[in-house]
C-alpha cells in the first residue's frame, strides 16, 4: 500500500489571530473558538489562554469560525462580542476583542413530576441545565440542582436563546411542560436575548413517556454492528418536541423518555456527520428525507426495525 500526500489537500495551517483588550491588571483572559465548515453550522471548538499582552492565534482550516474573549477579575464578569468570520487562504491576524463588563441573570424555578409531591423529590439528584440555541460560550455549564422541595436555580446566565434540559430524570420520564409566568415557552425555547427576565420558570415531569426500540440492519440485511451508529428521533413541524436521539449497540436501540407526538425516525452513521451538526444543518439534516413516519402516544412500547441510511458521498450543503 502506498501512501501519498496531495498537494490539494485541505489546509489546516491557517491562522486566525488577534488581540484581546481591556483585560484588568493582573486579570487572564481566554479566548474561545467554534469552527465548521459552512456559516452558522459550528461542529467543534475548543478554549484556550492568552498572552500577558492579550495576543492569540489559533489553526484552523478554511472555514467559518466564532470567537469569544472572557475574563475574570474578581467579582466581575467580562466578555467581548461574539465574533464570527471566514478563515480563508490567507488568514486572519488582526481580529480586535474589547472586553465589557458582562450583565449576566438569574433563572429562579421549581420542578414538579406529575403524582409525586415536592417532598418525595430526592435532595441532589436532578440538573436543569440550559444549552445555548445561539451557539453562545460560558465559562461554566449553565445549571442547577434541584432541592428536594422542587426549586432551583441557576446564574450566569449570558443574553441568548437557550433550551432547557432536566438531567437525571426517571426512567421515561419526559418534560410535559415549561411555563414562563403561566405562559408556555415558544417551541420550548426560553428566549433571554434581552437579558433574563424576573420570571419564575415551572418545569412539570410526566413519567408516561414511550420506549422505541428494535434492531438497526444495512442495506443487505446483516446487524449494523458500527457503534457510531445513531438514531435521530426527529418531530415534524408545529409541534413543541425537542429531537431525541439514542445509540446503537449490538445492533439494537432503545430510545426512552419520548413524549407524546409524531415523529421521523431514522439511523445514521455519526463518523460522517456528527449528530449536533444534523440537528442544528441550515436546512435540515439531508438525511431525514429517509426517515420514516412514527406516532407516539404516552406509554407506548413500540418496535420499530430500521435500515441504516446510506449517504451520499456529496450529500453535505455547501
């Protein structure tokens, strides 16, 4: 076998740099990166410390990149602007981030499963944690406990669009609702653009929620025995469902927790596209054209066999 190197290949040697300012005396600032390979679509990143004179430099291949400089010093919070710019051929050195002391809320709430009372909610169990829609960077994960009288809260919160999660929940158990000041949340977003409001938030459990499962097969029949398989549980439109997803091992899955509704379910290969990139793919995930239609109701145990997609080499949006 022989190997060689072409000249064409993509280049992973292009520096995007810059300089951070207004980092206080004796302050350390970093500087955090999103990449991907088309505009809006960021697939990985990653965060790193600066020069004492605020200078970076990052690698990256031609692409669409977002950076974000932070600080902390003392009891204040400092952030630049959410950056975002194309790397091309010939780099970029001369990206200017000033930082500004960062306004950042508190979400205050409470966490109710339906038949269960507020007392029989083990103390440290359950997370709210909340993931930036926007692609938005923290310093630290946007969460907090659950108390065993059902409250919690969380702080830092950057303006931006987030959707919220309950980690730790019961065996299919589902989030039915999240409610802003008795009102529900939009499409299950909770829209903080303009800062956090003085709201309280009110997430209510059901433990009714279905189970899929069954075996993931190729084209030829045989056990798809790749563990990067995944299987994207995807709702149609107009409806308040956020996507759920699963693993595969030894050819067979399980989803669980899936609330009410109807569904396009479909297994994929995650080494060629991962699964954070097809859920947030301007356009939608190409690959949901063969998804199959599935109605789920509270519950359900239901076996679904699928066939795994097979992509097309150029199936990627440019």
């Amino acid at each position: 076998i022989e190997i060689r190197m072409r000249s064409n290949s993509p280049r992973n040697d292009l520096a995007v740099g810059g300089v951070i300012t207004e980092i206080p005396t004796g302050a350390h600032a970093t500087i955090s990166h999103q990449y991907g390979v088309s505009p809006g679509q960021f697939s990985s990143g990653g965060t790193s410390g600066v020069g004492a004179d605020g200078r970076f430099s990052i690698n990256l291949h031609p692409g669409y990149v977002r950076l974000l400089a932070q600080c902390i010093s003392g009891d204040a919070v400092l952030q630049s602007e959410l950056v975002e710019i194309r790397v091309e051929a010939s780099g970029s050195d001369n990206v200017k981030l000033p930082l500004v002391h960062q306004t950042n809320g508190t979400m205050s709430g409470a966490l109710e499963i339906i038949g269960d009372s507020p007392s029989s909610l083990p103390a440290d169990k359950f997370n709210v944690q909340l993931a930036s829609i926007d692609g938005g960077m923290s310093f630290a994960p946007l969460s907090g406990v659950v108390s065993a009288d059902g409250t919690f809260r969380i702080t830092g919160i950057p303006p931006g669009r987030y959707r919220l999660y309950v980690r730790r929940m019961p065996e299919n158990a589902y989030i039915k609702s999240i409610l802003v000041s008795d009102l529900p949340a939009k499409d299950g977003t909770l829209d903080f653009s303009l800062g956090v409001p003085q709201k309280r938030i009110h997430i209510t459990i059901s433990r009714n929620g279905a189970e899929i499962s069954g075996e993931v097969r190729h084209a030829d029949g045989g056990l798809a025995l790749n563990p990067n398989i995944a299987i994207l549980l995807v709702p149609e439109p107009d409806q308040n469902l956020q996507v759920q997803t699963s693993g595969v091992r030894d050819g067979r899955y399980r989803v669980q927790g899936v609330p009410p509704g109807k569904y396009n379910i479909y297994a994929v290969d995650a080494r060629k596209r991962a699964v954070a990139a097809r859920i947030n793919w301007p356009g939608g995930d190409p690959d949901l054209a063969a998804a199959e239609s599935i109605t789920v109701v509270e519950r359900d145990r239901l076996t679904k066999d699928l066939k795994l997609v097979q992509e097309e080499v150029d199936a990627h949006p440019k």
